[in-house]
C-alpha cells in the first residue's frame, strides 16, 4: 500500500472475484478518513477525508455519456453518491450505512451478472480465437519465415494474455449468476 499525506493507492483483488470483499474493504477505509476517488492500475486511488461511515456499492452497467447524468440522478434519488466509474462500464457509489442496497433482491442481481457476464464472455471468445489463429499460423509458418513465425507467435501471446483473465472473469461472474438463481 503506497500513501502520501493526501492519496493512498490500493491494490484490488478484482471486483470479478471479490467485490463484497472489494467494497467492505473500502467501508472500512472510509471509517479510517480514506474514501474512494478513482480506479487505479490494478488497484484503486483513495484520498484523505473526514472518516464517515460509508457503504460502497459497484453496478456494471454500459452507460453512454449523454445518458450518465440521468443515470446517476437515479441513483441519487435512492440515496447514492456517484463516486467513481471504470469506462462507461464499471460504477461505484456510496452512501451512508443504512442506505438501502442498489441490488436488494436476487433477480436484480441475477440480471447485473448476466449482463456483465455476457459481454466478458464475448471479449473472452474473441481473444481466444486470437490466440488460436496466432499460434495456428505459428506452427503452419514453421521455418520457413522467422519474422512471420514470430509475429504470428506475439498475435498468440498477446491474445492468450487476455482471454485468460477474461475468461477468469467471465467464469466468477456465471458462479455468482448461478449462485443468485439458486439462492
């Protein structure tokens, strides 16, 4: 954890696979007089504030700009402090605890993972068929082309490298879809 007098960053374990964890977390930072400001790399940005006892709560919803206000007012009607947002995806809010859940009843929540699940899984499919191309044409190019052997090798490599996670992603937020369905 790297601080300053003003801003503290904070590693995240990643909202895909603890997010209860993630925003009880960032409760009790807030109790501490740190509150969130932004997402970070890997990681989120908090600044010194007077301690306030916080709830934080995330919603992925695909939010156009000229959409974001009404959006947030929603929000805010129920009680909810706009606070950050990862894109147009991925929003935090915050309100006093107490504050009634964003998501208070399972099909609420069932439908908040199918939707972010749904567009993980197509970037997860996506890059996987990246990644099968790159080393497909890698094996088919052989020797016979060292410079397309290994730029088809890095088309490989750097699909791999993201449908990996994303599928990680995709695959903790259909356990909790599926969770949500059970419960």
């Amino acid at each position: 954890m790297r601080k300053n007098k003003t801003h503290r960053y904070i590693i995240s374990w990643g909202t895909a696979f603890a997010e209860q964890k993630e925003m009880q977390k960032l409760g009790r930072l807030a109790q501490q007089g740190w509150q969130l400001e932004s997402f970070s790399f890997l990681g989120y940005r908090l600044r010194k504030a007077e301690p306030q006892d916080l709830i934080y709560e995330i919603d992925y919803h695909t939010i156009q700009p000229s959409d974001m206000d009404d959006y947030v007012e929603t929000f805010v009607a129920a009680g909810w402090n706009h606070v950050c947002s990862a894109g147009a995806r991925i929003h935090v809010f915050s309100a006093p605890t107490g504050t009634a859940p964003i998501y208070s009843d399972r099909n609420t929540s069932y439908e908040k993972y199918s939707r972010t699940a749904k567009s993980v899984g197509i970037i997860a499919l996506i890059f996987a068929i990246i990644a099968l191309i790159g080393f497909g044409l890698t094996a088919y190019a052989g020797n016979k082309d060292s410079y397309a052997q290994s730029v088809y090798f890095l088309l490989g490599v750097v699909g791999s490298a993201i449908a990996l996670p994303a599928l990680m992603t995709y695959t903790a937020f259909m356990i909790r879809r599926r969770a949500m369905k059970k419960a």
